[in-house]
C-alpha cells in the first residue's frame, strides 16, 4: 500500500481519498489531523540521529500535509 499524502484538505492513499478526521486543539487553537507524526525518535530518544536527517524527515512529513508534531517523550 502506498504512503499517504495530503493535498489542500484531502489525504490520499493507494486507494485514493481517505476520510481523516481534523480536530481543534484547545478552545481557540488551530485544526489538526487526528494522526500526528512522532518526532521523539528523531529527537535522539532511541539513539543519535543526523541533524540533517532528522530535518529532511520533518520537512518531508510537512510536504505530505503533516499537521500536528508530537515532541514529548
């Protein structure tokens, strides 16, 4: 199956559309999908990571709609 990607507002998989709920954060905070990208492991939390690497990856995660990153342990 392929990875999915967000364009606009829409989510896509390798069946096309996929139906991803988005919820406000607090009262007055912004709209977030309910999948989130974990970023603790490249923080070095399981080991040393390349600060170039672990910059691609929340670049990469952004250009495919990634609305919500999780930095706590």
């Amino acid at each position: 199956m392929g990875r999915p990607c967000r364009t606009g507002m829409a989510w896509y998989g390798a069946n096309g559309p996929l139906d991803v709920q988005e919820r406000r954060l607090g009262r007055d905070g912004p709209s977030v999908a309910v999948i989130g990208f974990g970023a603790w492991p490249i923080g070095g939390g399981m080991g040393a990571v390349d600060e170039r690497d672990a910059i691609k990856t929340l670049h990469h995660a952004f250009e495919q709609g990634v609305t919500l990153v999780d930095t706590a342990e």
